[in-house]
C-alpha cells in the first residue's frame, strides 16, 4: 500500500509528529529515513520487505551498495515472473 493510499492521521510521517517516535514501529520510522520507495514500492513496503530479510542489526551494517542492491532484486525477480 503507498503512503500516501493511508489516512492522513495514519501515514508515517503524521504519527510521528502527533505521537512521538515510540508510536511509530520499525518499519514506519524506516519508511521516514528512506523517504520515498523505488521500482515501484513504496518506502513503507520496501521498509517491510528490508525488515523481513533483516533485523535491524543487519540492516545497520548494510552499506549503500547493499541496500540498493537489495531494491533492484525486487525488480529483478518481477521482470523473470512476467
């Protein structure tokens, strides 16, 4: 779902002004420090897809090139299925 499919009240960047950061969970405060998606994803679902690969702790050594690395293989895997 892209962010901007959510209420208003509900999007990441909201919660986190009315609420404070503890009311945001890990996917949603990544979703803020990516700040926008690529290929096609939003940066909530590739936030939840990176979570799903890796714990925060992974996430933290990744580098760039790993991370990118890591998108572009979503779209890779989408091109070999159509």
């Amino acid at each position: 779902m892209k962010i901007l499919d959510l209420p208003k009240f509900n999007r990441p960047a909201s919660k986190l002004v009315k609420n404070g950061p503890e009311s945001l969970d890990s996917a949603e405060l990544l979703s803020i420090i990516f700040g926008i998606g690529g290929y096609g994803e939003s940066a909530l679902e590739l936030s939840n897809r990176l979570l799903k690969n890796y714990n925060l702790n992974e996430i933290e050594e990744l580098g760039n090139r790993e991370i990118l690395d890591f998108i572009k293989n979503k779209r890779k895997l989408e091109l070999q299925i159509m």
